[in-house]
C-alpha cells in the first residue's frame, strides 16, 4: 500500500504525488526558516540545510501528516523534496535491476577511446583548443611565484642546504585558484569557503571535459560512470593558517584529498567507482589504467580520469628543494645536457574515457585510442626515490604487450622527462632496452614539462592530453630547451630523438605513442595510445603550370605546417602528397598531366565483400556515419535490429554468415560508402551493379527511396535465407561464357554471370559446385569460391521469383539523377522501370557485368578519354574481374579502383582514391576531405545560447564564448551554436543571440557580459510552470508570413505543404501563391481576403507549431483565438 492511500491526520487523503511534495516542501520550509518557493524539490535535503535532527523532524511530521509511520531510511534513499514526495506517494520508479559487471570478451579486448578533454593549465588554458595553440606556439609558461602565494625572495636562498628556504622563485602557476562558480555545482557559500581549491578546480574541469565530450553534465546521473583522480599535497590549510578554532563542519571533507572524485560523482549523481589516487608523480596515469581497467570489466560505462595540483604554500618546494630535484633558474631541459632539476608546477587535466565500440556506436569524436596500460613498482632498487631502470622496461613493455603492438611500430613518446641529470638517462636506457630492437627510425621524445613544470600527480594526464591532440592533429609539438644532447645519453646506440622543433606526425601507417608517468615513491605508469579511426593525414593537392614547378611544389610541403592552401585551380600538372617521417614529401598520386577527366563510373559488387570489422573506423566520419544511421533506422523498420551493432559485434557475436543479416548490412555500408565520396564532392557519371549491389546502387541513382531499398534488401535476403541458404555454392572460374557451357551442363549448373570476357561464375547445388570444381582444377582452370552459401542467379531460384514479388509488392520508384546501367537488362535503366518484377528477374538471371563494362567504354566521352570504375565494398571482390574487361577492351586510361580493403584502414584507402581521381582531373571537395566546414555565409540567423546559475556566471561564459569566437570564419558558427544548443547544460539563468555573423555573435555575447542591452540578445530566467501556445485568429496576417521560415526549414516546408495539399482543392487559388506572392503581385492582396487568410493562418500556424516540436518546444496546453 502507497502511503499516499493513507488518510492524513485532518481526514484528507493527498491524492497525487505532486499534494505530498508540495506539504513536504513546505514542511522543509518551516525547519528551515524560509519560504516554501524558496525550496528547490531537486536539491539534496542535506544541501538545503537539513542535519541530522532536521530530518528526523522532518520524519515524524510527515508521519503524524500521513497517519502511518515514515522509515527514516526513506529520507536518505530518496534524499529531495520532489523524490521523496513522489516516494510517499507510491509513484517512484520501481528499483533498478543490478547492473551486469561481468567482463565479457568484447569488453575486456576493446580498447578505450578519449572522448573528451578538459584542462585548467599555466598559461592561461582553459580549454583543448587553447592547448593545443599554445604546444604548437612553443608556449614556456614558467614565471616568478606570484605576490599572492609567497614573498618568493624571502623564501629564496641559492643554497639548496639553507634551512627552511627553497632555491627557485619559479614555477608553472596558474593566474586565478580562487575563482569559483559554486552556484553551478549547489554548493553553498559557507562550503565552498573550507573547500581545498583543488576539490573545486576538478570540479569544473570535469564538467568542461564532459562537456568537451559532447555529454550534458547533467544527463549523466544515476549512470554506471566512474571517477578516478590523482592527487597528492595537502597545501590549503596551511595556507589560509587554520587552527584548531577555525575549524568547521565543512573542513573535514573540504581539506580530504579523497573527497575530490567523490565530490564529482556525488555532484553529478554518479554511481561508478570514484578512486582518489596518490601515487606521488604517477597519480594520474595510474588513474587512467584503473580507469581502463574498470571500462574493460564491464563496471563502468563512461569514466573520468584526471589529476589535479595546486601550490599554495611554500613548504612543499622548500622539501623538494632539500629533496635535490628543484631546478634553481626556472627551465625543465628535459634530456639536455644542462638538465638541472624540474620546476614545480600547478594545473588540472582530465580525460573522458569509454569503450571504443560504444563511442564509435554514440558516434563521439575520439581523440584517440587507449590500446593498453601497466602500472608496477620498483620494488628494492638503491634506495626509496631512486628510479629502477629494470623496473620501468617491464613497466613500459608491459604495457605495448597489453596494446598487441611491436614497439618498433610507436614513433613517439611523452617521456616522464623531469630534466634531472640521474633520472633522464635511466629513462632514456629504459626507452632504448624497449624500442630500439629492429627499429628504422628513432624514436622521438618529449615532455611537457618543458612547457607547464612538472604537475606532479596532474603530470602524466598532462602528457596524455597532449599526446591525444598530437595524435589528433598529426604533430608533434617541440619540447622546449633542448639545446644540447645530454652526454650521459647514448641517443644513437638507443635510436632516440628529442621533438626540439614542431613536426608533422605522417600518417604513412598507424600512429602509436606511449606516455610515461613515474613516481619518487617507485609507482610507475605507461599508457599505449593509437590514433583514432578514421584519422585524417595531411593531404596536400598540387597543381602547377609546368612539371618543375610541380616538384618545387612537392619539395616545399614536406615541412610545411598546417592546412595546405587551396591547389591553383589553372594548374595542368598535378599530384597528391603528404609528409613523411623523414621530412619529406610522400607521393600519394600523380604527378599527372590529366587533360580532360575520364568517365566515373560506380560499381557496387555483391555478396562477397563481408568482413568482421568492416566500416567500423568510418563511423567518426561524418558523411559515413550521417548516411549509415539514415540506412540503420531504414533497416531497423524491418528487421528490429541494428546495421551498427552488427558492424560492431565481436567475430563470437557476429552474424555475418546469416544471409538475412549480411545483405542488408553490405546495403549499408555500400550506400554510406557512396555518399561519403558524394560529400568530398565526387559526382558519378553513371552507376551499376551486380546481384545484390543493384539496390544499393539503384538508391544511390535516384531510382529508389532509401526506405524502399531497405524494405527491398531485407525482403529479398529474408526469402533466401528461408528457401534457399545452406543448399548452394557460387564457384568463379577463368572460362569464356561458351567454355563454360559444357561443365554447367555437365553438372547440371548454371552460367550465373559474365565476370570479364575470360570469366564467368557457376552456380547450384553444393555437391555440383564442388564436383565441377574439381573437374576444372584437374583441367588446369583457376576457379575461387565465393562468400556465399545459395545458388544465387540460377535456376534454382525461379521458383522464388514469385513470392519476391507478392513480398514486395508495389514499389516506389523515381526518375533516376544518375544514369544507371542494368546487368539484368544489359542497357540503360530508367528507375521508373525497377519495379518488383525487376528484381524478380535480377534474383534469377546471371549478371551481365562484363557487357555492362564494354557497353559503357563505348559511350562518349568515355570512348574518348577513358572510363574510371570504382567498386563500391568493404573490400573489393570484382575489382580485378573489372580490370580484365577494361584491359581486354585496350582503354589506357581506363581503370579499376577500390574504395576499401579487407584489415586496412577504410579512410587511408578513400584518400588514395580521391588523391588519384583528382589528378586524373576529377572536382574534389578538399575543405570536406580535411574535415573542415566549406559552408557558405550563414542565409539565416542562428540562436547562439549561453547560460549560468547566476547572473554573473552568465555574464563569465558570455565573455568566455566571446573570445573563443574571435578570428573564427562564420561557417563555424553554426556547428558553434549547435554545440552550445545541445551539448552544453541549460542553467537558471539564460541568454540566447540571433546572430548571422561571428563578428555580430562576439558584439553581442561581449554586451552581455558587460550588462549593456544588446538587440539581438534575449535574457530570461528558467522558471516553473506550463508553457502554453496561443493561436491568434484573423487580423495577425501579413503578406509573405513565413517566407522565410518556409524556405530554411525542412520541417516548416513538409507541414506547410500538407496542409496545403488538403487546402487547395477547395481554392481558387493554390494557397502558397497567395501566402508567399511577391509584395508587389496581385495574388499578395488575396491575403487580406477571407477566403484566403483563415487557410493561410491556419497553414503557417500549424507548420510553425510542428517546427517548435522539432525544437522540442512542448507546451502544456494550447488555447485558440
């Protein structure tokens, strides 16, 4: 029984949830002193300020109230006003089964992707992007210890053995500690005061990394997400000089280091692990491997790893001066020969962590991959603080022997690199005992230190955050003062090499770094990282007047830093390269006088192509992943699975052999293969296919809703799989379609397609295929089996040919925009044509492709200039079919090309494709290519949002986003805007500009944080209650309302013109002519007219209203006038 069907001490029952929450607010309110409405429901009872006895009081009033006795348990379950309210009145949600922590293999082998950032760093850094600019500037943010930490020249003394005093006034501080939002995270005033800066600089570094995660902070709670941060000193009661008296309630947790993940999980309602880690230097990237460890069991969904620092008092470098590491004049010369000691320094880094099959799933931005972690100890070495060398080879080897990867394949390092004459060389032996063996190059190296100080428990995140943006952007930033070679370092015999100067990261083959974080009490970690998928090189297209100048222009990128400009479009001579390790120019196409472009023609081959693992690293591609959610939900209406989760599976949980499965799956892919080089502005002059691949093909033509060849492919694959799978074979063989003849009729088989001119298949029964393949074989003729377990496009499936088409039914089909050539019918198609009977016929007939190939080098200017075929798979299983053809028909600039091969990288194999394509003279579209915006000027305005929990933390992230703004093209506003829209948390008091420019975005954002009224600016504060909408009658019409609306959203557009389509037989006029006449024509009068206004109103009101929905404006209620 709900305790809500129990009658009150006064008779009543309260009947709804939303009666007991609003006397449990107000009981609140009278423990509290204050009014009701002051109360947020949402807010903890002990953040409120209820103790103990408080909410004892509150128990027994509200059990006098509800005339049955409350269990005091339920305060602390359901700790708000509004939980327990809904609690009381029987209405809470029932508890939640216990999460599976089980590892399974999927998750114990996947590695782990870095999904997000955030930073609070010397120099000013606040966020990713501010790092990265300031790495690649070379930024050296050491500077004198600022007046408001310490007299650093009372405290100074050369001498490292003058007692109580330091030998440096140097270090990697930050401009503000102090400064904290603690209305953002609930946190009273009184709090927040006793709170070790450190607990509050987490705080809002976790946030902005959840953020940088495209995770609403706020979204996360009540998840299986975990917390792990380094941490070390304890500074902040020494430094605001507490004694015995000072202390308070809050100074307890306020001065706890362990109190730092805990108070972020309790803050955004977290429910996985949260670990206080103190490890000395290697807090942090021990963190991160029990943070991968904890995703790899299956305890945690999302995890947060980071370390954060903070000096505040002297006492701490005074040790670490009479420890014997201080560096006196201020400059970490990490492997320098003037190595003399690190210098301190103080800042926040933090990381957001889940498996890469989930982010990659979520389609997430990802940073990079985290392929394998170790952490160990050095056991008995000489002495407590001095390094084991033997113990960081394990530890480093370990951990490449976790990531599966020979570490002469890693290019880089992010040493520990503290500038100390013992500790650089033990590290720089260790690093040379691991990676030197069979190694070509060296091994490059570098530490931030050189740039922030040593963060010492935030150090090792600190390298990893910038190793992840060096893998990110492909370089390498320098490490600073590296002058001279340290003598006591054999770099040569070690095959090492210190980054002294900003470098490319060539994308020859994978990129792999390590980083490395070690302890002074001998805790040593190493993270394996790898670049993300789908990892983007430096592509540079040339193109110049003459061959020489082509060179000088190849010679000239191999150093160059950033985006390459824009090729000379007057150019004749062209070629695609990139830079390579060696500081050269790597040569991906051409060069190539090209003259007038050959013919491209798409071919989209069939069954065959399938491999576990396929796709998988172009789902962070945009245009990719855009196109294959788009056929996942199509396929899904039919199916009631997933394209993804297939793509994703693990080869134990695969369903690839399924043919109702793999074919809808290889639709998909193909058709988000296609608009992907689409989107990089490869427009086809003709599309075909084979078998299967005509569907996707007939989509990409036009001639097919997307929906209706998904209903089509998963119809099609159902029947198969129901009638014919298990019962057949598919046997190529190096016959002419006469040759083969004799043994199909031999084997009672059929000729299922014409390959090329010396290439036909077979296919039947499986014992057939097989004898027939032994008969050849014997006879000396190549033959391959394909990937396929039914008698495709035989005899055997005429019977089928009927069910298909009562299956199907009638189709929707279209006019096609791409020509498309049938193998079916060997000629050109028109889309209106491919109807189910078509592909009735296409199930059962053999596939004409090496008619289709020869029919299509005849046409012009093809004849002329050569025809480009491009198969469209996951890995090519008709490509050298193709290339047979073409070379038979004598085309010399004809070719066969792939778009993606089996276990190779599907990016690296697309840019190839498009490096060559342009220097045959194709249109490419290089800004979408580099996966930077080539959107024109904005033709509406955006709303840019901003908001805080008060007015003044408004005005800080107006001020904040402002300067992120300035210099930024306005084809980034948009994705700026959506950022801020939809992955940013919605706070009290909010802001909103409708700007078109950054330019007016930055004005506008700057008045705001200023308090000066702005125009274009909107503030408002988020308040309770039901939105309601008005529909206003006759008299609000104008003429050309909602022009402009109908012509920049879709959804206005689609409501609009249905309404329209119901309308307009019963008007004189078509209702749009009237509503959207020019002002100047005469329809724009009929407006004004009864007949017209009443329909008009209702079709914009009614298209407005479904625009708002698509906004997520729900209203409570809705009132017509």
């Amino acid at each position: 029984m709900s305790y809500a069907q129990v009658n009150s001490g006064d008779g009543r029952a309260p009947a709804t949830a939303e009666d007991i929450t609003a006397f449990v607010r107000t009981a609140v309110a009278e423990l509290l002193d204050v009014r009701p409405e002051t109360v947020d429901v949402d807010r903890p009872l002990r953040d409120l300020g209820l103790d103990s006895v408080r909410i004892l009081s509150l128990v027994a009033v509200l059990s006098e109230h509800l005339g049955r006795p409350v269990p005091g348990w339920a305060v602390w379950q359901y700790p708000t006003v509004a939980g327990l309210g809904a609690h009381l009145a029987g209405e809470d949600a029932p508890p939640a089964a216990a999460p599976r922590t089980g590892r399974t293999p999927a998750a114990a082998n996947d590695p782990i992707a870095i999904v997000g950032l955030g930073c609070r760093l010397p120099g000013g850094i606040e966020t990713p992007e501010a790092l990265w600019e300031s790495l690649c500037d070379g930024l050296d943010a050491i500077r004198e210890v600022p007046a408001d930490r310490w007299n650093a020249r009372e405290w100074l003394d050369p001498d490292p053995r003058a007692p109580g005093r330091m030998n440096t006034r140097w270090g990697g501080f930050l401009d503000d500690v102090a400064g904290f939002d603690a209305d953002l995270f609930r946190i009273s005033p009184a709090e927040a005061k006793h709170m070790d800066p450190q607990q509050r600089m987490a705080l809002e570094v976790a946030w902005a990394a959840f953020e940088d995660a495209r995770i609403v902070p706020t979204d996360i709670a009540g998840t299986r997400t975990g917390v792990f941060f380094g941490t070390m000193a304890q500074e902040y009661h020494l430094a605001t000089g507490a004694d015995a008296d000072d202390i308070e309630t809050h100074s307890a947790v306020g001065w706890d280091n362990s109190i730092i993940p805990a108070r972020i999980a309790y803050t955004l309602g977290l429910h996985g692990p949260a670990m206080a880690v103190a490890t000395a230097c290697s807090s942090s990237l021990t963190a991160t491997h029990l943070a991968v460890q904890s995703l790899r069991r299956g305890e945690t969904d999302l995890a947060l790893a980071g370390g954060v620092n903070i000096m505040l008092h002297p006492n701490t470098t005074v040790a670490m001066t009479k420890f014997g590491g201080m560096n006196p004049d201020g400059q970490c010369r990490a492997f320098d020969a003037g190595a003399n000691g690190y210098v301190r320094g103080e800042g926040c880094g933090a990381v957001v962590l889940r498996r890469l099959s989930d982010a990659l799933a979520s389609g997430d931005r990802v940073y990079a991959v985290i392929r394998g972690t170790a952490v160990n100890n050095d056991g008995a070495s000489n002495g407590l603080t001095a390094p084991n060398p033997r113990a960081q080879v394990d530890v480093v080897r370990t951990a490449w022997q976790d990531a599966d990867v020979d570490p002469k394949d890693v290019s880089y390092v992010e040493a520990h690199g503290t500038g100390t004459l013992l500790g650089d060389p033990i590290e720089a032996e260790a690093l040379g005992t691991v990676f030197a063996e069979g190694r070509e190059e060296p091994l490059h190296l570098g530490s931030a230190k050189t740039n922030f100080g040593h963060l010492e428990p935030a150090a090792g995140v600190t390298g990893l955050l910038k190793t992840a943006l060096s893998l990110h952007h492909g370089e390498i930033p320098a490490s600073l003062h590296f002058d001279v070679p340290n003598p006591h370092i054999d770099f040569e015999a070690n095959k090492l090499s210190v980054v002294a100067e900003r470098r490319p990261w060539p994308a020859a083959r994978r990129r792999y770094a390590g980083v490395s974080g070690f302890g002074f009490g001998g805790t040593n970690a190493h993270v394996a990282l790898e670049e993300a998928p789908c990892v983007r090189r430096r592509l540079a297209p040339l193109a110049a007047a003459t061959e020489e100048e082509l060179h000088a222009a190849i010679a000239g990128t191999a150093t160059a830093t950033g985006p390459y400009p824009a090729p000379d479009a007057t150019g004749t001579h062209r070629a695609v390269v990139a830079p390579t390790p060696d500081g050269r120019a790597e040569v991906v196409a051409g060069p190539t006088r090209p003259g007038q472009r050959p013919q491209l023609a798409l071919f989209f081959s069939g069954h065959g192509a399938q491999w576990i693992g396929m796709g998988r690293d172009l789902l962070s591609e945009p245009a990719f992943r855009t196109a294959l959610d788009d056929c996942d939900r199509a396929v899904a209406e039919h199916t009631g699975w997933s394209v993804t989760e297939e793509l994703l599976a693990d080869p134990a949980a695969s369903r690839l052999d399924r043919t109702d499965v793999v074919q809808p799956v290889l639709f998909s892919v193909q058709v988000a293969l296609a608009r992907t080089l689409a989107a990089w502005g490869l427009e086809p002059d003709t599309v075909f296919g084979q078998s299967i691949g005509e569907v996707a093909a007939a989509v990409v033509a036009g001639a097919l809703p997307l929906d209706e060849g998904a209903r089509l492919i998963t119809t099609w694959s159902a029947l198969i799989a129901e009638r014919a799978s298990g019962h057949g074979a598919l046997l190529v063989c190096d016959l002419t379609a006469d040759e083969a003849a004799r043994p199909a009729a031999d084997h009672g088989l059929s000729v299922a397609g014409h390959l090329a001119p010396d290439q036909v298949c077979l296919s039947g029964p499986a014992d057939a295929v097989a004898a027939a393949e032994r008969e050849l074989s014997e006879n000396g003729v190549r033959t391959a089996r394909v990937n396929i377990d039914y008698a495709s496009h035989s005899a055997g499936l005429e019977d089928l040919a009927p069910e298909l088409v009562r299956r199907l039914g009638t189709l929707r089909t279209g006019v096609t925009s791409v020509p498309f050539w049938s193998t079916v019918d060997d000629d050109f198609v028109d889309g209106t044509a491919l109807g189910a009977e078509y592909w009735a016929r296409n199930m059962c007939r053999p596939m004409l492709v090496a008619e289709a190939v020869a029919a299509l080098t005849r046409t012009e200017p093809a004849a002329a200039h050569g025809l480009s075929v491009v198969e469209i798979a996951p890995h090519p299983v008709a490509r050298h079919s193709l290339e047979r053809t073409l070379t038979a028909l004598g085309g010399t600039r004809s070719a066969a090309l792939a778009t993606c091969r089996r276990d190779r990288p599907a990016r690296r194999s697309l840019e190839d494709l498009v490096a060559r394509l342009w220097c045959e003279g194709h249109d490419i579209g290089w800004t979408a290519v580099h996966g930077r915006s080539d959107r024109p000027a904005l033709k509406t305005p955006v709303v840019l949002t901003v908001s805080g929990k008060s007015e003044e933390a408004r005005a800080e992230n107006a001020a904040r986003l402002a300067d992120h703004l300035k210099g930024r093209p306005d084809a980034e506003l948009l994705d700026i805007a959506y950022s801020a829209a939809h992955h940013r948390a919605h706070l009290e008091h909010r802001a909103s500009a409708v700007v078109s420019t950054t330019e007016r975005a930055g004005e506008a954002l700057l008045a705001l944080a200023e308090g000066r009224a702005h125009r274009d600016v909107v503030e408002g504060s988020a308040v309770g209650g039901e939105l309601a909408v008005l529909f206003t009658g006759q008299g609000s019409q104008r003429i050309a309302m909602g022009r402009q609306l109908y012509g920049a959203f879709p959804v206005f557009r689609e409501a609009f013109d249905e309404v329209c389509a119901a309308l307009d037989p019963h008007l004189r006029v078509p209702l749009a002519a009237v509503v959207f006449a020019p002002e100047d024509s005469a329809d724009a009068v009929l407006v004004h007219e009864t007949e017209f206004t009443q329909p008009g109103l209702f079709a914009v009101g009614v298209a407005l209203f479904r625009l708002w929905e698509s906004w997520g404006v729900v209203p409570g209620a809705v009132v017509g006038h």
